[in-house]
C-alpha cells in the first residue's frame, strides 16, 4: 500500500509538469513528464563506478542497448550518431526506440514503476527529469568522464534535488524572431535594433498588406513561449529571473505586469482571427509567405524548409528598448542510465560518448539545434547562427527552468492566464496575481 501511494504521488507530481519548451509542435520542444514510482537500486555505487565503467566500452561480448525518447522524428539522425559511436565500440548495439510523444510518458512511466524501461532515458527537462532522479530511477553521474564540459547551468536540467547530475544534455532550444527576408528587402526593411524598431518594423508590414506576427493563442504553450521570448525585453531578463529566485521580486511586480501589457500591445499586429489559431496555422502563414515575422523555436526550422525548400528565411534576437538583444534558450533534454538495466557499464560508455565533440557535431549538424558542448560549430548557416546567440546572448525561458512546477504547474497557470487575457476576460495585473499566487503554492526562494 505505501509503495503504490508513493507511485500516485510522484505520477501526479510528474504529470503536472508541462512540456518545451517547449511545447506541443514538435516542441521540438516538448516538455511533457514522464515517470514515477520509487526504486533505489544503483545509487551511490554506480556514481563510484562511473569513470571505470564508462572507459571500458567494448567487450568480447554483443550488449544491446534500448534507447528511449519521445522525439520519433529524431530516428534517421540517431543512426548516423549510433553508426559513428559503433566505429569507436562495435560490440556495443544500440536500439534507438521512440515512442509517440503523447505516449511516451505513460509508457516509461507503467515501465519504470515495475522495474523495466529502455537501458538509456531520455530525460524531459528539470522538474520532470528531477522526479525520475528524486524516485531513484537513475544512476549518478558524478564520474562520467566529460560531464565537466557543461556548465552549471547547463547541468541543472538534469540535476536531482540532491544536488547531483543524473543526465547528459544533449541540444538547447532556443526561441527567436524568424524573418521572411525577401519581405523585408522587399519593403527596404532592416533588422530591428530596438524595440521601437521593431514596432516600427511591424507597423510597416502591416500597412503593405503582410501579416506582422504569425501568432495564435489557441494553444496555451504558444503563449507561455512567446512570452518567454519577448517577456524579457520588457522585465529584464535574466537580471529579472535572477531577483525572482532569490526573492528580491515577484511576479506581481511593475517590471513583470508591464511584461504581460507588452503581449496585449501587439495584437494589432497578429492576423484577425488569431485567437482560434494554433501551431499548425501559425506556420502556415510563415511558410506561405503570408506572414513577415515568427516567434518560434529552433526546432521548426527543418519543418519550414521541408515545406517551403525556397522560403528565404533568417533569424534575429529579440531587441529591448536600448539595444540589448537576447534570445530565450533552455536545455530540449538529457539522456540518463536506468538504475535497473542490466548493461550499466555500457550505457554509461555511451553517455560519455554523448559528451565529445564528435557526437555534439553530429547533433548540430542532424537535428539542426544548437549543441550543449561549448565551442561547436554547425554546418548550416542559421543553425551556426543560433548557436552563437545561445552561447552569447540567452537568457532562460524561465517558466520551464525555474517555474515549472506545482499542481497545476505555474508554466500551465500562466498560458491559461494569458489565453483569459486575450478573450479580454482578465487583466495583465490579473494574470501576474494568478501566477504568483501558483508559485506560492510551491516556490521558496
């Protein structure tokens, strides 16, 4: 009996927290949970083990290896990676197995609860990854020979409430204002250097007839993520998130309600009907040309050239009032070994090969998003350009780093906040308070 309470409390905990980043489309960046249960095998020794373990990948012996993630679109690039981790351990299989994103959390949840999944899990982002850490599903990382690459920050996707790494990040999302650059020369248009320029930008467009924004409010995680991009011209980035951490502000705070007023200021800039629009007619009005601007994340990138190979698109940072640019980014993601698999030391091999900058080439390269392994370089001229913005000039999405938590999750209060707001039946000041009033069901600073 107090095993199956402990089973419902952390499925309700881990079914609470929303997706990715991002989000539905892809989300590319979804940022769905996944798991629960409690297991507390392969702890504290395995995290010892790590560095023998993960140095030794190839036995005399075939291991296969099962390899979970929600992200089925990602099949035909995990070969190549697996192709180049097998020149380097040819005895090692791996099994690259997705499952349908809806599907996915169910699924590794019902198998971990009864002591099975995939050998290597494909984490969901902070709190999700945390409660599968925290339930003990997961092996340390503490040893893993490459893990010292990634930053603090980085890590903490994949960080434990006790502080310790159990998961290898893989790619940042990042959001960021895609153009139509044959509009834009059209109409002798530059980028906008200010958030004036930008108003400017839109107002142009909308007076030759194109469609400013390609934004809809139909779904809640488009508005979450939109605000997480153009939010923080308006309170500050990550000086902002920062003070609401360490509880020097909160959300009903001047800084972050006028953030909320800031989404309603552009509506004479978003097509007619955009409250019954989601992720699918948004892109279409991008990718048809209709639309000169799109707020979206780097993962719809290869989406939009599979539809359109001629759109003649590019990328620019969000711009604040002086100047300052930034990007929103957030970690789409990490890869874990299962405390209860039978091959740890060659799951463990494979993750270290997940932290060389062969493997992060590959990824930039195939999933066309920017790698978490500092100083790698894409081939694709946006992709590279993108890489350079999260490494320069990001600052985190911060309702998925930070505020993704609860019951319902304060990311989930927020959209639906937002979405009230543009039917008009609630205020920028009124969604701050719902907000906060979340957070503090669950947040100390």
């Amino acid at each position: 009996m107090k095993r199956w309470s402990l089973v419902l409390a952390v499925a309700i905990v881990f079914f609470g927290v929303v997706l990715a980043a991002c989000g539905g489309s892809n989300n590319g960046g979804g940022t769905a949970s996944s798991g629960s249960g409690s297991s507390a095998t392969g702890s504290g020794s395995q995290s010892s083990s790590s560095s023998g373990s993960a140095s030794n990948g190839s036995a005399e012996e075939k291991v296969v290896l099962t390899m979970g993630s929600w992200r089925t679109e990602d099949v035909e690039a995990y070969e190549k990676i697996i192709a180049a981790f097998n020149q380097h351990h040819p005895n090692i299989e791996v099994q690259f197995k997705p499952t349908k994103n809806t599907e996915y959390n169910t699924v590794l949840n019902t198998e971990l609860s009864t002591g099975g999944g995939p050998d290597i899990i494909h984490l969901r982002p902070y709190a999700a990854g945390q409660v599968l850490a925290d339930a003990g599903y997961l092996v340390p990382l503490t040893d893993l020979p490459g893990i010292e690459k990634f930053s603090e920050t980085t890590l903490r996707a994949a960080t434990g409430s006790d502080g310790v790494v159990y998961g290898v990040p893989t790619v940042f999302s990042s959001t960021q204002i895609f153009y139509n650059k044959k509009i834009f020369a059209d109409l002798n248009l530059q980028v906008p250097a200010t958030w004036d320029e930008l108003i400017a930008t839109a107002e142009t467009l909308k007076q030759n007839g194109i469609i400013p924004f390609s934004f809809g409010s139909k779904e809640g995680w488009l508005l979450s993520l939109t605000h997480g991009m153009l939010g923080p011209a308006v309170y500050g980035g990550s000086d902002f998130v920062q003070n609401v951490v360490t509880g020097q502000t909160n959300f009903q705070s001047e800084a972050f309600v006028a953030s909320i007023q800031s989404q309603l200021d552009l509506v004479p800039y978003f097509p007619d009907n955009y409250v019954g629009l989601g992720m699918d007619d948004m892109r279409n009005l991008f990718v048809t040309e209709q639309a000169g601007m799109f707020v979206m994340g780097d993962w719809e990138i290869a989406v939009m050239k599979g539809m359109n190979p001629d759109l003649d698109m590019d990328a620019f940072p969000v711009p604040w009032p002086d100047g300052t640019q930034t990007v929103t980014t957030w970690v789409d993601g990490s890869f874990a070994v299962n405390a209860n698999s039978p091959n740890k030391e060659a799951a463990l091999t494979f993750l270290e090969f997940m932290t060389t900058e062969e493997f992060g080439t590959l990824v930039v390269n195939e999933l066309k998003k920017p790698s978490t392994i500092p100083g790698v370089v894409a081939d694709d001229p946006l992709v590279a350009k993108l890489s350079q913005f999260a490494d320069t000039i990001s600052t985190p999405y911060m309702f998925v780093v930070y505020f993704n938590s609860g019951n319902p999750t304060s990311k989930s209060v927020l959209e639906n906040s937002l979405q009230a707001m543009f039917l008009g039946e609630m205020t920028p000041a009124q969604v701050a308070e719902e907000v906060q009033k979340s957070v503090d069901t669950w947040f100390k600073p």
